[in-house]
C-alpha cells in the first residue's frame, strides 16, 4: 500500500487515536503538479511529492492519467482521516494545458462551486478556490515547470465530478455557491473533529450576509431555532446563522462585522445556559441546565422542595412542567430573561444592540430580551402583510 507520509500524525481524543488527513486544495495542488509535469514530459509520475503550509510533506499517489487534445489530466484520491468529512475518498482532478500567456492561470471545472454572491474571499463568478489552496496550486504547477526547465505559460483546472451532488451536504448553497463544493484549506492538512473549519465555513456565512447589507442577523443554534422562526415569523431557514454550540463565537463575529442588530433565537434547552455566562453550550463544555433553572425558579420564589424536584429532572422541557404546576414559570422566565439579557449585554458590550427570543416546543415563547419583543412583532406583521 502506497504510504503518503500523513500516516505518523494523529491527536488524542477521548482516549481514541484520531488520524489526520489532507485536504482539497492539498489534492488539488498534487493534482496540478503531476499533471504539469506530464503535459511537459508526457510522462506519468507514479506520485508526487507535496509540502503543506502545515510543514508536513505527503507523497501522493497519481490517479487516472489522460493525455487529450493537447492538455494532461489526473486525479489524487481525498483522505481526510477520522475526520466526518463529506469529501473523503473523492477524486480531485487537475487539468494542464498550454496557453500564450506566460505564467500560471487556475480556474475551476465539473463540480468545482462558483460563487454568486458576495462577501467571500473570491469576486462573484469566481471558482470557489479559497485563497490558500489556490496559491497552493500555482506553486505547485511552478515547481513542475522548474524542474523541467520550462518557461511557458499553463493553465490549470480544477475539478471534483462527486462535487456536484457532494455540494448539498455543505453550506455552499447558504453561501451562493452552486455547481458544487469549494476547494479549502488552510494548513494543508485536516485534523480529526476540527472545531476551526466549522467556525471558518460560519463565520464566511455571517461576513456574507454583512455585506450584502443586512443591518440585522438573527443567529440560532440549529434545527429547533429554525423551524421557530418558520412558524412564528415565516423566516425562511436561508436568511438565519446557525451557530451550533458556538453562541459567544458567533456572537462576537456578528459584532465585529459591523452588525447594528443580533437577535438570538433558541430552546430553552440551550439558551438556560447563556443564562448562566455559558458561551459554548455542548454538553462537554458545561451541562448546567437543572442548576441554573433552579436557581431561576428560586429567584421566583421557588422553596427548597421545588429547586430537588427541578434538580431531579432530565430534561428541559420536564423542568418546565414542574415549575408551571407550580404556578412560577411565568416569574422563572423573567428571572431567566433577566441574566441572558445581561450576558449577551456584556458580550457584545457597545459594538450593537442584542436580543433574544427563547422557546419551548409546550409553551411557545418563553420570554425575550432586549428589544427582541419588538424586533418579534415586527417580523409578525411584515409575514401578514406578505
């Protein structure tokens, strides 16, 4: 079995050895390289050698040659590790042909997303080549004309067929990318369960919608959020930022990119821990929902006996049945608005206004902070008179 050189590197999670993989601008920029140095040469390598911005050389193997109309193709297969990567195993191709021009030209073929809207690194009807990767590509097609000793100019195209389905399992759609999936990366390298390329692929989402003008965005942590705003507010699922567990994170990137208004939309399920500070809402982080329920009914006015039974409970929604027959969900609502409304305040501090809608599949809206009542209703009546 052809070894790459990504086999000794790895992390550690949760006493599991998790193994690295390699990205699709690192395949791409392989890909380039070989198919530069066979369109010179007309030779096929049986790999080609790579090195990572990560500073890790791979040694890739070369895939489907194609010597046709003038121009030299291959392919170098995706291995993106233990990470859950919808691109594992996929062929990434490169195309070289000559052109007049002398240096190195690189645009994107069959399954290679182009973007349409903007607030990306790329102008609209660019391939969605990200700026590392394709810097990544040139070098590589560089380093095959200098080792062959050529002075021409080549063009290179990237394509990736399994892309045009793959591309509906990413949030290239929510970006206005169509056609297929973007070619990333930055270190050249996938770390297993990377929390860094889920904020990068949000964070491009939240610079979009800035720039195509958008005063406010309304952020949710997933599914429950959205469906929310549908059914209350007709908010189709395309205009929302889904943030996950990152709160604070995407909190923060709305602000720093000049947001005026941030509404936060989420299930108590998730939300009772902003209610405590808590930023980052997995339940690795901080699984505080009873706790600080609790001690939200005991502001009020909850005795001892209540806060066990709420102690007790496993979920959310059982929480809320508990503190409702005892005639204090209304006043435990308010004490919950009270300490979201402070810590999302001190979040964003002065950089804009915040809100929040907070719900629960039995009663609806919970309670709101901020001017998030108002921002409600207004979204209400602009759905009626739509």
């Amino acid at each position: 079995m052809h070894e790459t050189g990504i086999e000794p590197y790895y992390v550690m999670k949760d006493g599991k050895k998790l193994r690295f993989g390699y990205t699709t601008g690192t395949c791409a920029s392989a890909a380039a390289k070989a198919a530069t140095m066979m369109l010179l040469t007309g030779k096929t390598p049986e790999s080609v050698k790579l090195m990572t911005p990560k500073g890790i050389e791979l040694d890739l193997e070369v895939l489907e040659p194609e010597y046709k109309d003038g121009a030299a193709s291959c392919a170098i297969r995706k291995f993106s590790g233990d990470d859950p990567d919808v691109t594992d195993g996929v062929l990434v191709f490169a195309e070289a042909k000559l052109r007049a021009e002398p240096g190195v030209g690189v645009d994107g073929g069959v399954g290679v997303g182009r973007v349409t809207k903007p607030g990306l690194k790329q102008p609209i009807g660019a391939a969605a080549i990200n700026p590392v990767p394709m810097e990544m590509i040139r070098r590589a097609a560089e380093e095959a004309m200098d080792d062959c000793g050529a002075t021409v100019g080549i063009d290179i195209t990237i394509s990736i067929p399994a892309g045009v389905e793959l591309a509906q399992k990413t949030f290239n759609p929510r970006l206005g990318i169509v056609g297929g999936i973007s070619v990333l990366g930055t270190s050249g390298i996938v770390e297993p369960m990377s929390e860094e390329a889920l904020l990068a692929s949000i964070e491009l989402e939240v610079r979009q919608k800035r720039a195509l003008g958008t005063k406010r965005v309304i952020i949710t942590p997933g599914n429950y959020g959205a469906d929310f705003a549908n059914a209350v507010c007709a908010i189709p699922e395309s205009d929302l930022v889904k943030c996950s567990n990152f709160v604070g994170k995407v909190v923060d990137m709305a602000a720093n990119e000049g947001f005026e208004e941030v509404l936060l939309i989420g299930h108590i399920g998730k939300l009772i821990k902003v209610s405590g500070g808590v930023m980052n809402t997995h339940s690795r982080e901080a699984d505080c929902r009873a706790e600080l329920m609790a001690v939200a009914a005991i502001r009020a006015g909850a005795d001892a006996a209540l806060a066990r039974q709420i102690l007790e409970c496993v979920t959310t929604d059982e929480m809320l049945r508990v503190i409702n027959e005892a005639g204090l969900l209304e006043k435990t609502m308010a004490a919950v608005e009270e300490k979201i409304d402070f810590y999302l305040k001190n979040r964003v501090r002065d950089k804009c206004v915040i809100g929040a809608i907070v719900f629960s599949e039995d009663y609806g809206t919970l309670c709101t902070t901020g001017p998030a009542r108002a921002w409600l209703e207004e979204m209400r009546k602009r759905e009626k008179t739509e």
